[in-house]
C-alpha cells in the first residue's frame, strides 16, 4: 500500500495567517503543512502538501495522486468547493478516501457556501475546527483505513 497522503489546497489559502484572521485564524499554510506532515508521520505516511489557485492544477494533482497510488486526500478546495464539478468529477474518478476540510464553519456563513462538491465526492467533511480540523482528517482517513498510529 502506498504511504502518501495528498493535502490540497486551493484558491487563497496561501493567505492563511493574514487573510481574514477573525475568520480563518492566524496560522500560516506553513504551520498546516507542518500539522499535516507530523500527523501522516504518526501512522507511517508521507503527506505530499500542494496549494495553487487554479482550479486545473488541482483537478491534475488529484489525477496525479490517483496514478501515484496515494492512500488518500484531504481537501480543502477553498471557494471552489462551491462552484467546482471538474473537482468533484476527477475524485470520483481516482476513487481514492477523501476527506473535505475546512477552517471555518462554513455553514455558519454566507448562504452561497453551503453548498459543497466536495462532500458529494468525500467520505467525511470538517469543519470549524480550524487547522486542527486537518489533523482530524488525517486521523479520519487512518481509522477508515483500519491503520493505527505508530508509538
């Protein structure tokens, strides 16, 4: 089994830490990289970490975590989790566990982000937890895996 973990992110979460602080709190996309990286370690995986602002990129590193035989993704598609069926679409395709993250309480917010492509195509949805929510994704992922941590 591969020991990879795909952590995506997408349109202005490079701006975490400044962007909006009340709202997505003042932990940098460096720090959820980090938080990511030390909870794949604790059950033996590898997260690969990406960020771009454009919704191809992702949809291609959802293919590409599909040809790299990735153990799962977590996702955190931004303001496409709304809008993008492209995304949607190549996670059913590569039929790989996905977790859906967000940092705020999107249903706690504007009526137009309720609704997720996302979730259609995951297998668990987070959010309000802040970046701790992705810790609990990778924490999710590896107990729908059957895989405990590592002492």
């Amino acid at each position: 089994m591969s020991k990879t973990i795909y952590v995506l992110n997408g349109p202005n979460l490079n701006l975490l830490g400044t962007r909006e602080p009340d709202i997505y709190g003042h932990h940098t996309l460096s720090d959820v990289e980090t938080l990511c990286s030390a909870t794949a370690t604790r059950f033996g995986f590898v997260a690969q970490c990406h960020q771009t602002n454009h919704e191809g990129e992702i949809v291609d590193l959802i293919h590409e975590a599909g040809t790299q035989k990735a153990v799962g993704i977590i996702i955190n598609a931004g303001a496409y989790t709304h809008t993008s069926i492209a995304i949607h679409d190549a996670l059913i395709g590569v039929q790989i566990p996905t977790v859906e993250v967000h940092v705020s309480n999107v249903y706690a917010r504007e009526r137009f982000r309720h609704q997720s492509f996302i979730a259609k195509a995951a297998f668990a949805s987070l959010c309000g937890f802040g970046i701790e929510g992705y810790r609990l994704a990778i924490d999710g992922l590896a107990a729908k895996l059957g895989i405990a941590a590592k002492a």
